[in-house]
C-alpha cells in the first residue's frame, strides 16, 4: 500500500495508457462499423453495389468514391445520393477518421456501414486503382 502512495503518479500512468489502448476498441464497436479488406471491397462493390465514400479533406481517391470531407459529413449524410440500405464502406488515410464517419452515418440512417482497414493507404500501397478528383 504504501508504494501506491509513494508512487501515485506512475499508478495514475499506467491506468491512463490502458485506458488510451482500449478506446479505439471502444470507439470501433460504437461506429456499428464491420472492417474490411481491399479485397472485401472489391467484392462488395462488384456484387453487391457498394457504393464507397472518401472522408479526407485530399483529392485523390478510390475509382468511383464519393468524397464528402469529414468535416461536412454531418451536413451532407442525407444527400450522397446512395441507398440506406445498401452497403456504404467509408475510407480515410489509414482508417481513423472513418470509424467517427461511421457514427454520423448510423445516425442518418444507414445501415450497412463499412470501413475499409487501413483506409487509402492500403489500398495505394497495393496498387489499386486511384483517380484525381
């Protein structure tokens, strides 16, 4: 007992790095998001319709994606002219900022929310098809 009280401030460390490891988990859980891979995504887009939105304030993008920066998402969720029903899979750069996406999007109605693992980085580093915008 008495190194926790000599010893507060590592105790206090400790507790608060445990707890900075476990909020993304958290946060991943909340979103109601499913990740998937580059090739769950061309799956999806191929057969199934998805239709994928670009969150990042950037140009390039995957062939095909709405961009709708992050910032302007809650604005414009009712007006990315896509079906609430159908699958949505958000991406940004490395797949952060999507999962706060994902929360706005279940918000508005949609459904059937994915966010792609590892975001635009991934999918470039693979030599998947980009386009500017």
């Amino acid at each position: 007992m008495q190194f926790l009280y000599n010893n507060w401030m590592l105790v206090l460390i400790m507790f608060m790095s445990g707890a900075m490891l476990l909020f993304p988990l958290v946060q991943r859980r909340a979103s109601g998001m499913t990740e998937v891979g580059n090739v769950r995504l061309t799956h999806l887009i191929n057969r199934e319709g998805a239709t994928v939105l670009d969150v990042r304030e950037t140009r390039e993008k995957i062939v095909g994606a709405i961009h709708v920066p992050l910032s302007q998402l809650k604005d414009r969720a009712d007006s990315l002219g896509c079906d609430k029903d159908k699958p949505l899979v958000v991406y940004c750069a490395r797949g952060q900022r999507s999962v706060m996406a994902g929360s706005t999007l279940k918000a508005a109605g949609y459904t059937q929310l994915f966010n792609l693992n590892g975001g635009f980085k991934a999918w470039s580093e693979a030599g998947l098809p980009v386009e500017k915008a």
